[in-house]
C-alpha cells in the first residue's frame, strides 16, 4: 500500500465516482421521502420525515470522511476489537425492555440506535480478516454464529439471514473445500428449521416469534401478506413513467411503513418502472466499479472486504424488493439508502467510507 496524504475532495483524496453516487443516492431517498410528506416540505421537526432523514445523511457524509483517515492497515488491526464491542452491544441489548414485541433497538431519547447495522458492516471486515490470515475457519464458523444468535434472539431474522448469506459468500471465494462449504450450507438449513420448530412449539424460545412464523405460514397460504398486496397495486400504478410527474389524478394506495420497508413500492408509484430502472442501474455500476478491486489489489484483505460488501449490499437490494412484490415472506429489512432511518444509512456510509479508502490505497482516484 502506499502511505499518502489524504485531502478531503478531489482526484488525490476522494474517489469522485464512489462519493457522486453516494450523494446521488441520498438525494434520491430525499426526494422519494419528500413524494410521501404530502408536500410539507422540511419543517424543523423530529417528527418530519425529511428533515430526520437530511440530519441523517449529514452525520453519513461526515462519516464517509472520517473514514478517509482510517488506513486500511488500522482497520484490519481493530476489526477484532470491533467484532468484539459489535457482539457486546448486541448483547446488552437482549437485557433491554422490548418494544413492540422485540428488542432492537437502544432508545437515545430523540434518536434509536440498531446495533444489528453496525455489525451487518463489523461482521464483513471481521470475517475478512480471518480470511486473509488463513486462520481456523471452524473458530470462524462458531464466532459468527454466536453473533447471528444474538440477533436472532431479538428476534430478526432479516439480518440474522442476510449475515449468514454474506458470511456463506465470502467462504466460497476463500480457499474452503466445497464439501466442507456444502456441509455448512446443510447444517445451517437444519438450525433454521430447527429454530422454527422450536419457536412454534414452545412459547419461552424466542428465537423465532410466532408473529415471524405466521408470516411465514400465511405467505405459503394462499393469501398474499396484506403489506405485500398492497404494495403490488402501488407498483403496478405506478406505470412506466410514474405518477408524480403525471398531470393525472390516481388514488394512491396505502402500504403500511412505506417509509422503511415498502420504501420501494412508493418510489415505483412515483417513478415508475424507468425509474426503477435508473435506481438500480446505479447499483449495478457501483457493483461493477467494485469489481476493479478483485482485480486490482494485491491484498486479500482488500479483496475479501469487497466482496463481503458487494454481497452485503446486493443481497439485501434482493431481499427488500423480493419481500415488497410478494416473492418472499416479509423481512422487515430496509433498501439501502433509500429507506428512512439513521442506523441504516450511517451504516451504509461507513460502507462507502471505507469501500473510498480502499480505493484510495489501490491508487483507484478517478
């Protein structure tokens, strides 16, 4: 790697490319939120949307470039420290009074705080780590186990999934034996049903809660989840071109938490199918410009950190849009950068913060 001093903007500090998109994403989330105000516009409120989710994108700008100081040596030194206090908090979080049936959150007075984020983010540069040192993936496998029951005892099942798809990713490009990677596969399909089992049949297990199994047992009925119905029709009005710019008048469908979780199907309303389109073709060429560093790099940890991103990111895109047009059972997981929320978005840029330092270090600037 080569030591050089890191300015804030242009060519030698900042990858334009990685920080334009990261802005075009936010102005994007401003945008669909502001479609969902009624047109209030930014009041100075905690309780407006807009103005939550602008304070929120500018504690991630600033974020994004306080990583740029963080040499990528320093954060594969911490990234023990860090799987460490990201197991912790989770931990603590178990003793705290659960609100709406589960515990996920620390509540900071005006703010919330999901630890379950950081550690989507933690788990990666962790497992990256390991990976790179060529260290005991059997130690590897039980440590990211116990995170995922962490969260799983929340419970959430969403992240508890998208960190076992991400982990399941990165150990495929590590130097594993396939039947040793299958094996997993297969004894982690027979927990998931054994945690099912558990949590239909005994009351105290809250590993899985019987609002998730009835999610799951309706979703395999022949009714369609209401969320997900109604998300369909905002969808499908939508059209190709969307309803915002449209001089005509349709009566809007309503999708409960359309500002998290069914974010999507209102930016389709709005935007229509060409603009799901423009949205995620962004994501396609960030994924793409990613790619640059499993090529360019030399170093594994780079390279595994990377990948772990691009599954991160990827997967949960799949998941959220799966989960808003019926596919899958609902998740509860937010479409990045797009849905309201602090912890998700912060978390994100921390993403880009140091998806920027990589390339800076790789000498990739433009």
């Amino acid at each position: 790697m080569n030591n050089r001093q890191i300015t804030l903007l242009g060519p030698q500090g900042t990858n334009l490319f990685i920080f334009l998109i990261f802005l075009i994403f936010i102005f994007i989330s401003w945008f669909t939120l502001y479609t969902l105000t009624e047109f209030e516009g930014l009041e100075f409120d905690v309780n407006n949307i807009l103005t939550r989710q602008v304070v929120f994108s500018v504690a991630s700008v600033i974020v994004f470039f306080l990583l740029t100081y963080l040499s990528i040596e320093n954060l594969q030194n911490y990234s023990n420290i860090l799987f460490f206090l990201a197991f912790s908090a989770l931990t603590v979080l178990l003793t705290t009074q659960p609100r709406l049936g589960v515990r996920r959150w620390f509540d900071l007075g005006p703010i919330d705080i999901q630890p379950s984020e950081f550690a989507k983010v933690i788990v990666v540069v962790f497992i990256a780590n390991y990976l790179s040192k060529n260290f005991s993936k059997v130690l590897l496998i039980f440590l990211i186990l116990g995170i995922v029951l962490t969260i799983l005892f929340q419970p959430d099942l969403g992240t508890a999934f998208i960190i076992s798809f991400v982990f399941l990713s990165m150990l495929l490009l590590s130097d594993m034996k396939i039947r040793y990677f299958l094996v997993i596969i297969l004894i982690s399909l027979f927990l998931f049903f054994l945690f099912l089992e558990l949590g239909s049949r005994f009351d105290n297990v809250n590993i899985v809660t019987q609002y998730q199994i009835d999610r799951i047992n309706e979703f395999f009925s022949t009714d369609l989840d209401f969320s997900q119905s109604q998300s369909r029709l905002l969808i499908s009005s939508g059209g190709l071109f969307g309803q915002y710019f449209s001089a005509e008048s349709i009566q809007k469908v309503f999708v409960p938490v359309e500002t998290t979780d069914f974010i999507f199907a209102a930016f389709a309303y709005n935007f229509g199918f060409f603009g799901i389109l423009f949205l995620l073709g962004l994501w396609g060429l960030l994924i793409n410009r990613l790619r640059r560093i499993l090529i360019v790099s030399n170093s594994d940890f780079d390279k595994f950190v990377i990948a772990g991103f691009i599954a991160l990111l990827s997967f949960q895109i799949f998941v959220n849009i799966s989960t808003v047009v019926g596919i899958i059972p609902v998740t509860g997981l937010p479409f990045p950068l797009l849905s309201l929320g602090g912890s998700s978005m912060v978390s994100i840029a921390i993403i880009f913060g140091i998806t920027n330092r990589i390339f800076i270090e790789n000498n990739i600037t433009i």
